[in-house]
C-alpha cells in the first residue's frame, strides 16, 4: 500500500493535478508530496500548497539557484 508519492521538480499546481488524475479513483486516498526545487516552484508555491497534501523543500537542489543567505529565507 501506498501512503504518500513525493512528486520532484514540480513547476506549478497543474503537475499536482495531472498526477492526481493519473492515479484514478484506485489512488484517490494516496497523498502527494510536492518536492520544491527551484525558484520557479517557490515562486508559485501559494499555488503548489492548494493541490498538494504537503511539501519538501530540497535545499541540496535549491542551492544552485540561490544564494546561501537567500536559501534560508526561502
């Protein structure tokens, strides 16, 4: 059985819902966790957290994108 799918390099709340419907009513009660990884997916985070049932902020992939102060602020 199936708890959580933890989703990486989610762009935008349309990737949550594409995944959602990929797993058809036989998934309905599988949560999704958006992996944030880039400054794109924080940028439409408010968007992102609507959809998914919870997020992971990947530091080791965000850290190309942003400088260390900025990273903690993120």
């Amino acid at each position: 059985m199936v708890d959580f799918i933890a989703v990486p390099f989610v762009a935008s709340k349309a990737d949550v819902l594409n995944l959602r419907e990929s797993l058809g009513p036989t998934g309905c009660n599988i949560g999704i966790l958006a992996k944030i990884d880039t400054i794109d997916a924080i940028h439409q985070y408010d968007e992102i957290i609507t959809e998914a049932d919870g997020v992971i902020f990947v530091r080791n992939e965000l850290q190309w994108e942003l400088q260390a102060e900025k990273l903690v602020l993120a």
